[in-house]
C-alpha cells in the first residue's frame, strides 16, 4: 500500500489518525529548528497558525496535555517570538 492509498484509506476518514500525525511532525519539526536546520520562515510559511490552534482546541477536548505543550511550545518560539 502506497502512502497515497493509506492516506485516502484510513487517514481522511478518521480525523484522529492525522492529529496523531500532525503531534508526530511538531514535535521532529521543533527538534529540527532548535537544531537549526529548518528556518523559522520555512515554518511559517508552511504550516498556518489556524492549524494549530484548532489542532491545540481538539488536543484540550481529549484531555491530552502533554501533547498540548508540543503545540504550544511551537507557537511560542516560532509564531509568538520575535
């Protein structure tokens, strides 16, 4: 199975396969520019705040907090600092 055929499989289907997805690549992302090898831009410019306030709202509906602070730790150093 291709990744294409997961994804319109499974994925788009049940929303709660691709939060888990999402919580996944935050966190390796926020890994990568504290390593300095992605640019705050690049960030910006790809994923837009409304996603992750709406990914940090269906975080605090499920309780899950610890997740909640990966969000939130990216919207304070890339989107909130300057």
């Amino acid at each position: 199975m291709t990744p294409e055929e997961y994804y319109y499989k499974y994925v788009r289907k049940d929303n709660k396969i691709l939060h888990e997805m999402r919580i996944t690549s935050l966190a390796w992302m926020l890994g990568c520019f504290e390593q300095g090898t992605i640019r705050k831009r690049t960030i910006v410019n790809l994923i837009p705040l409304s996603e992750l306030n709406t990914l940090l709202e269906w975080l605090e509906e499920q309780e899950r907090y610890e997740e909640c602070q990966t969000v939130k730790t990216v919207i304070e150093k890339i989107y909130e600092s300057k």
